[in-house]
C-alpha cells in the first residue's frame, strides 16, 4: 500500500504534540477475480454540466452557513473549529452524476472570510491531500500561515471534505477502532505461498467489510472523478465565476483532474507536491518508495553529523544500522509507555515515513530510534499515531478514505507477475522498509474492491488552461520531484523549483516561496522562468 500525499501541515502538528509526549518520555512518567478494465481516463464531463437541468438544483444551491463545532474530523483540530470566525455548511451533491434524481451526498465545507471584503476577489479552494484528509482543517492552518498576507485579505479561503472524507455524509467507516489497532499490530512478512495466502485472505476480508459496511454504490462513487465534479458544483455554490485553487500532494491530482474536466473555469491554481498522472500502480508505487529512501538517506546523513546520533557516524551504514534495530520487531514488538500497546515493525516504518515529511521532526525521529534501541518504542508508536489519525484510542476516517479513494483511482494489480514487480520493486527502492525476509508478493485491497476503477494513467490536456504553478521539491519523499517537473510541462504551466528535504512547501514559512505565490494568486503574475527558492537547513 502506497503511503498517503499531503501536506506537512499535519506533521507540524505531530511536532507540537509531540513535545508533552517526548517530556513524558524523557521523565518516565506517563502511563502508559480479476476486475474490469478502468471506466474512464478523465473525469471530462460530456458537455457543459452547469448547463445541464438535471443538475441545476445543484449549481443554484445556496449554501446554509453556520458554527462549525460539530465539523472537526477529529478531536485533536476540534479546539479551532470553535473559532466563531469560521463558518461551516454542507453542499449537496449526486452520489453519481448520471442519476443526477437519485440518492445524493453531502460535502462538507469551512470558509473563513476575506478580511478585506471590499477588495475581495472571490474564494480559494484548499485541499490538503492525502487522498482521505479532511479539507476543512486546512481552513485554520492557512489562516495561520497567511496571517497579513494579500491571500488571507483578497480571498475566502475556503477548504472542503471530498466525499467519503471526514464528516461529509456519508464518511467511510470500514473498521472499527479496535480493528485498526489489530490490524496495525499484524505484521505479514512470511514470502512463502502460505504467507502470501495469508496476506491476501487480509487483504480481501477488509475489502469484503468495507463493502459489507459502504455499500457497493457509494464506494463505486468516492474517485477523483467524482469530486471534480462535486468542486465545480461548490464553486457554483460559492458564487465565483473561475475556480482559484491551491493543491498540496494528492490535492494536485484533483487540481489537475478538474483543469483537465473544466479547463476555462480556471482563474489561477497552484499544484504543490505534484502527483504525476501519467504514471500506473506500480511506478507510482515504486518511485514514492524511492523517494522516501531518499528523504532517510538525507536524514541518516545529518543524523551521522550529530552528536549521540543512534545510527552511528557512517552516513552510507545508515540504512544498514536502522534495520537491525527494527527487523527484530517483527518477532518481538517493543514495549511502550501504553501497557496495552507494543510498536510493530510496521509501525515503526510508519512512525518514520511521518517523521520524514518533514525536515523539523527529524531530532523526534533520533529520539525515536534511541529510545527503541534501549527498548522502548513510544516516540515512534506516537508518531505512528499521528499518521494514522489515533487520538485517544479513536481514530478519524483518512485511512479508510484513503483506501477506498485509492481503489477507484488506480489501475488494478492483479497479473502475478506484476504483483511480483510492484511488492520486489518497492523493497528495493526502500530498504529501510525491508524486513530482510524478502518481499511477500501478495495482491492489496484494491484486487479485491467490488468495482472497477474510474481513472486510468494518461498524459494531461487541458487545451484553454490558464497558466498554472507547479511547485516542487527537490528532496520530496512522498512526490518525487521530477513529477512536478513533468506535471509544469504537460499542463504548460509554470514550475517553481525548491531546493530541500520536505513534503511540499507553500505557506510554510518560507518568503521567497510565499511571496511568489502570493503575487500568482492575486495578482496572476507568475514566477520568473527557471525560478528556484531554498529551504533552510535543520
């Protein structure tokens, strides 16, 4: 299973959190068949939809703004929904456009209003990723990041759950919150036949209670094409002639799936953290593998620069050291300060791809890999926990969300032999991830879905486009750099260049960034050809 893309807005969260953890930590004192073939390349819609009849009780809603208290996907982002400057609604969408008179859906959306309205240019729409992360919560944190800027000024910035996706209705719910942790504490790393059969026979049974509890018409409903669909109704709804659009990490797939949908409806979007569309399964699959080894390479190197670093001096015997700390948990889970609870080493991978999101939370990962050297594997269980969204032994839907999205996206891998390629090919491209038993080469959930996917791999076009911006970092783990280069030139737009070691990179802080943006969206002055901007060593 590939790892989920969004923005590091949730690994700086992780981070602040951490701190009361990691002084717990340190003091001792917490308590612890095969499918059918994809339906549709792109989500194009034949003809123009907002002219269509059908659908014009949903391009003419009018959305009922309110409190947003009982918005928050989880309880650890509730405290900001309480804000009384955020006003929340839901947008009534059809469960599937060609039956536009029957069962309907409802997305979730949070606006915080521009703070000069009589300058306004209308909304931005964020999405943060993953695919499966609530939309709304990215509301607080960009109005923190463009506190005195133009953005937060000229826009309504405004964030939205794509359907399935936190509290829209209805929000995927496959397992319980029991049956996560079960299924975070299994590790299947036996490659022999048996192994394999046992993996897989996982795999289907939570396809079969997905299905079982989703039913298979709303999960035939929750692709990329879809919410394209459900983001045009919304900019409708919110009143703007053209869409402007900023997209972290899987939020550029459906950036790039809309300019390809409704190329003339875009007014500026700016796609950071780029997803390549021209990519399958397996090189998708393999290459973010890649970049993440790259992301613990870059780490293994500073780590080996500091003092006490728990992977030794070596920067090329990083990998090598890392394993053997955590091959052994396979067989034996670490202890944690939680008496319930042990870190699997699935879980300590987990913990360590959070960390590599971000460059900040690299001192909590050597912490980490210390305190499970001597045994212990809170800090990394923790920052499994923030991963997977678990707050108090709950865990919100981004997981479930993501494999359900996941399925209707990706071409299906069921040919053995190209099971073999994508299993063997990420081991490969990742070692740190190994578990040095070689790669058990079983098929994943989506060989089991009960529908077919709705978007194929293909290269985009979106004649009438407007340039758009495509930010990329060099040192991304999750969507590899040349993704973004490549995205720039397919859509013909304009590529900004970022030299660092980071998932995604707008409105984090750094002015040369924030400041070219800022000047695209509001002004649409787009950055110089070849520009390049630089973040900050640790």
């Amino acid at each position: 299973m590939s790892s989920r893309r969004r923005s590091p807005f949730t690994a700086a969260r992780a981070l602040t959190a951490l701190v009361a953890v990691l002084a717990c930590v340190a003091l001792a004192a917490c308590s612890g068949a095969a499918t059918p073939a994809p339906a549709a390349a792109t989500a194009t819609p034949a003809g123009d939809p907002a002219q269509d009849p059908a659908l014009a009780r949903f391009y003419s809603q009018e959305l009922r703004w309110g409190p947003c208290n009982d918005y928050a996907a989880s309880p650890d982002v509730a405290p900001s929904y309480a804000d009384p400057r955020y006003q929340c609604a839901k947008l009534e969408v059809p469960l599937d456009y060609a039956q536009p008179d029957g069962r309907t859906v409802k997305v979730a959306v949070m606006r915080s209003a521009a703070t000069d309205q009589a300058n306004r240019i209308g909304s931005l729409l964020l999405n943060p990723g993953g695919p499966g992360v609530s939309g709304t919560q990215l509301v607080p944190a960009t109005v923190k990041s463009t506190a005195n800027s133009p953005v937060q000024a000229r826009f309504d910035l405004v964030g939205f759950d794509p359907r399935g996706v936190g509290v829209s209705e209805p929000a995927i719910d496959c397992l319980t919150d029991a049956e996560q942790d079960q299924y975070r504490a299994t590790v299947y790393a036996d490659p022999s036949p048996a192994g394999v059969a046992a993996l897989e026979a996982h795999n289907k049974e939570y396809a079969d209670r997905c299905t079982a509890r989703m039913g298979v018409d709303v999960l035939a409903h929750l692709g990329t094409r879809e919410v394209v669909r459900d983001l045009d109704v919304l900019r409708a709804a919110l009143g703007d002639e053209k869409l402007t659009y900023y997209g972290y990490s899987y939020g550029t797939s459906i950036g790039s799936t809309y300019a390809e949908a409704f190329p003339t409806r875009v007014r500026a979007m700016v796609l950071d953290g780029a997803v390549d569309p021209t990519q399958d399964t397996v090189e998708t699959n393999i290459d973010q593998s890649a970049g993440f080894q790259q992301a613990f390479d870059a780490y293994g190197a500073w780590c080996a620069s500091q003092p006490n670093c728990p992977l030794g001096t070596d920067p090329n015997a990083t990998t090598t050291t890392w394993q053997k700390i955590a091959q052994p948990l396979i067989d034996n889970p670490a202890r944690t300060s939680d008496p319930n609870r042990t870190l699997s080493f699935s879980d300590a991978i987990t913990g360590v791809q959070q960390a590599l999101y971000l460059r900040s939370l690299w001192p909590a990962l050597s912490l980490g890999i210390s305190r499970l050297a001597a045994g212990d594997g809170s800090v990394l269980l923790t920052l499994a926990d923030f991963y997977y969204k678990r707050t108090d032994g709950k865990y919100d839907n981004s997981l479930e969300a993501f494999q359900a999205i996941i399925c209707m996206d990706n071409v299906r891998i069921t040919d053995p032999a190209q099971v073999a390629k994508l299993n063997e090919g990420v081991v490969g491209a990742a070692p740190f991830t190994a578990t040095g038993r070689g790669a058990v080469n079983a098929k994943d959930p989506c060989a089991f879905w009960p529908v077919p996917p709705t978007l194929e791999p293909h290269r985009p076009q979106a004649p009438g486009l407007p340039p758009v911006v495509v930010v990329s970092v060099t040192g991304d783990p999750a969507t590899p750099y040349q993704a973004g280069v490549d995205l720039a030139e397919d859509l013909n737009g304009r590529l900004l260049k970022v030299e660092g070691n980071q998932h995604t990179a707008g409105y984090q802080g750094n002015a040369c960034i924030d400041d070219k943006l800022t000047a695209y969206l509001v002004d649409g002055t787009l950055p110089d050809e070849g520009a390049e901007c630089v973040l900050p060593a640790q």
